[in-house]
C-alpha cells in the first residue's frame, strides 16, 4: 500500500510534470548537476526517490557510454566531415540561432539523459512506466517531447522547494547511492568527448578526432572557422561537443 508520505512526493512529481504519472510505476534518473550543486543532499534525494517507488535508480552518466556508441555509429554511416554531439540542447539552439547552415551536422542521437531514462525503464521492467529525470536544466524539458516512451523532466530546485512547502524533511530519509551501471573498463568520472573518441575508435573510423568548446567564445571562433573553411580538411573526421555551462551541465533555472 502506498504511504501518505509516498503519495505526497509522486504528486509533487506529477504536478511539475504536467501531468499524471504512470500507472505501471516510475523511475528516476539524475543530472551530474544535481551532486554539484547539492554535495551534502543528493544522496538523501536519491532515498527520497526510493521511498516514492522508483523502481529503479540511476545517474544521468549512465547514459555516456551508449551515447558515445551511437554518436560513432552515426558518423561511421555519415563519413568524413564535421558532426556534432547532440547531448546539450542549448548546443542545438546556438546551432540553430547562429550557425543554421551547420545544422545537419548536428547527430540524431538521443541524449545521454534520454538514454539512461530508457535504460531504467527496461531495467525495471516497466517500459510504459514514466522515467523522472532530475535536472538544473531548464533546456532539458524539450527532451520530454523528443522521446518515444514517458520521461518527465523536474527541475531540482523547484522539487526541493515544493517539498519543503509540503512539509517533507530531506533530513528524514535514508541516504542511497544509485543502482550498479557501470561497465568494466570505463572510468567513474570521464567527459563525453574521451569516451565518443573512445567509441570512434573501437569502430574503427579513421583521421578521426574529437574536441570540446566550453563557452560562446570558443563556439563562435572555432565554428566560423570551419564554417569558413567548408568543414574540417578532406577525409578526417572532426566531432565537437559545445558546452555552454559553467562546470559542465550546472545551471540554476526556475522552471
């Protein structure tokens, strides 16, 4: 039977996302922003998570690796050029603002986060379950729209604030660490653009190398640069990953 307490929290969840949660059951996946931002609380969030149901519990980096095979794939099966990473949506928007000719190199590959919510569906068992995804991202809630399966993106500082206001202590709830997912071989904490370089690699493409931009500065020098060169030198392959936050995936939107 489901708690008072239980029930209090999945409301919460479901008036942020819009609307009801799935009857089968929920999931949680949760941003790398969220255990900056908040060192001292998130692995009471991730108890409190547990405590609503979530049948199943993961981080949002457990998604990089199949990310990472996916972006190789698609630009094995595209060849030479320019592509890149779609797994920040303000890199999509900047693309689509300033740079639209170089749109289609951007991959069609689902977000690291888009994944990992997937992933804990099946894990759990419940792919018609809603797969709740904590973030400090205001931009991920396009994602929700971009998905074929129920994944609801909640904004972390408004969940905790609507927590407090409902009366629900943080401190009340058991501290947890997330479901195993890590595979042999990869490190706990690696960017994005190693572990896409690593993939490229083990599927064998050539002349092939990755670099990150960090910021609209080094996004606009390196991207007109290439824009006005027609793309990297003949035959290699260049993918670049754009960030635009400070630390990484760290933003504090309300939502």
């Amino acid at each position: 039977m489901t708690s008072t307490r239980e029930q209090s929290i999945r409301k919460i969840l479901a008036e942020i996302g819009g609307r009801p949660l799935s009857p089968q059951g929920i999931v949680a996946v949760v941003s790398p922003s969220v255990k900056l931002i908040y060192p001292d609380e998130w692995r009471r969030l991730n108890g409190l998570l547990r405590a609503a149901g979530a049948a199943a519990l993961m981080p949002v980096v457990s998604g990089i690796p199949k990310f990472a095979a996916r972006c190789a794939e698609s630009i094995h099966a595209r060849g030479p050029g320019l592509h890149i990473l779609s797994a920040c949506p303000a890199a999509i928007d900047f693309i689509a603002g300033e740079y639209p000719a170089l749109s289609p190199a951007i991959l069609p590959v689902a977000s690291p986060m888009a994944i990992s919510a997937e992933a804990a569906l099946g894990a759990a068992g419940i792919p018609g379950g809603t797969a709740v995804a904590i973030s400090s991202c205001s931009l991920k809630k396009r994602e929700e729209s971009r998905v074929p399966f129920d994944m609801r993106v909640i904004g972390v500082r408004r969940f905790l604030g609507e927590l407090v206001a409902a009366g629900i202590d943080l401190g009340d709830f058991d501290e947890s660490d997330f479901d195993p997912w890590r595979q042999p071989g990869h490190a706990a904490e690696c960017e994005i653009a190693c572990i896409v370089e690593e993939a490229l690699s083990a599927r064998g493409v050539e002349n092939a190398s990755v670099i990150k931009l960090e910021g609209t500065a080094a996004a606009r020098k390196t991207l007109s640069r290439l824009l006005a060169a027609g793309g990297p030198p003949r035959g290699s392959t260049l993918a670049v990953e754009l960030t635009f936050c400070e630390n990484g995936c760290v933003r504090e939107p309300e939502y």
